[in-house]
C-alpha cells in the first residue's frame, strides 16, 4: 500500500481508505446505501487489512452513529492496526440547535 503524509503534519495515510456508510443501515438514507452488519462488516475490514487498506471513513451521522458501532466493534483487540477519519458537519437532530457534528 502506498502512504502519502496528511498535509504538514508528518501522519502518513494509506493513499484508499474503506468507507463505512452501509454499516447499519439505518434511517431512509442509509437504508438505501446498504445494511451491512457486524459479521459482514468484519469480513469486510479483514480484506481490507490484508490488503494493506488502513484507514476508515466514518460519520457520527451514519445510520444514526450504528456505523460507528459497528465499526468500533469489530476493530475491539485490532484498533492498533487502523486510523478512524470522520467528518464533524452534518446535522443529526434538527429539533437541537447546537446538534451538528
């Protein structure tokens, strides 16, 4: 695998990185990307491993945070081995104004 330094900050990331939107599958948007669950999710980022692929996209909006969940429970005892990359500017609860990212 390729690794290119993330700006000036001398972090070196994998040049693909594997995102995790289908985990869950949760609400009408997600719902429509994909369900994948816990056994799925492990087999995927077990290819992804072995190949080298490193880094995961995430988002505290995915599936309501069930992506992260399953993210974070298949990475238990491997979490040395990945780097977790999320955005923080999505709106998750529109009745709470202070609800974004």
């Amino acid at each position: 695998m390729e690794f290119r330094h993330l700006g000036k900050s001398g972090f070196k990331v994998p040049v693909l990185s594997f995102g995790t939107g289908t985990f869950g599958g949760k609400g009408e948007l997600f719902e429509a990307w994909g369900d994948t669950d816990v056994n799925e999710a492990r087999k995927l980022l077990d290819i992804c491993l072995d190949a080298g692929v490193s880094m995961f996209d995430s988002a505290d909006v995915y599936s309501g945070g069930t992506s992260e969940s399953i993210l974070g429970e298949v990475l238990k005892g491997q979490r040395d081995k990945a780097i977790i990359s999320t955005k923080a500017t999505f709106r998750f609860d529109r009745d709470q104004p202070n609800a974004v990212g």
